[in-house]
C-alpha cells in the first residue's frame, strides 16, 4: 500500500470518528437544551403528577441522564468495534 492511500484511508477514518461524535454531540444538545426549554417555558407541563411523587419533569430528567449514558455506550461500541479495529489495521 502506498504512503499516499494510507494517509487518505487515516484521514477517511478521522472523518468517519468526527462525523460519529458530531452526530452523538448533536443527540446529547437537543436532548438536553430542549430538557432546559421545558423547565424554562412549561412549568405546568413538567409539574405535572404522573403518580403521587412523579412528576413528568422528574421522569424526564432521568431520561435525559439515561439518554446520555445510552449514547456514550453507542458512541464506546462504535469505537470498540470499527474505529479501533480500523486504526489497528492502519498501524500494520
């Protein structure tokens, strides 16, 4: 393999990992600033009871923490499964 198509096939890769990581950062901004617009411009919404001691917007934080441990688990599992193994074949 020549020098030139091993620094195209490192750059295709810095791509792909910064398009994954835009992509999840993405995810994790609207989940949370649209969390904050709820508690700034819905109050009523995010008080109200689901059930004695649950209200929506305790159950909706919790789903924004949730969410951010589920997309820091896909972005690990990408990670793990092609952008090391590619950058492992890249080193060879």
């Amino acid at each position: 393999m020549s020098q030139k198509s091993k620094a195209e096939e490192l750059e295709a890769l810095a791509a792909a990992r910064w398009r994954v990581a835009a992509v999840l950062t993405a995810c994790t901004l609207v989940t949370y600033v649209g969390f904050i617009l709820l508690v700034a411009f819905d109050k009523p919404l995010m008080g109200m009871q689901l059930v004695p001691g649950l209200s929506l917007g305790i159950l909706l934080g919790a789903l924004v923490i949730a969410t951010a441990w589920g997309l820091t688990g896909i972005y690990v599992l990408w990670a793990n499964g092609k952008y090391d193994k590619a950058l492992h074949q890249y080193r060879r």
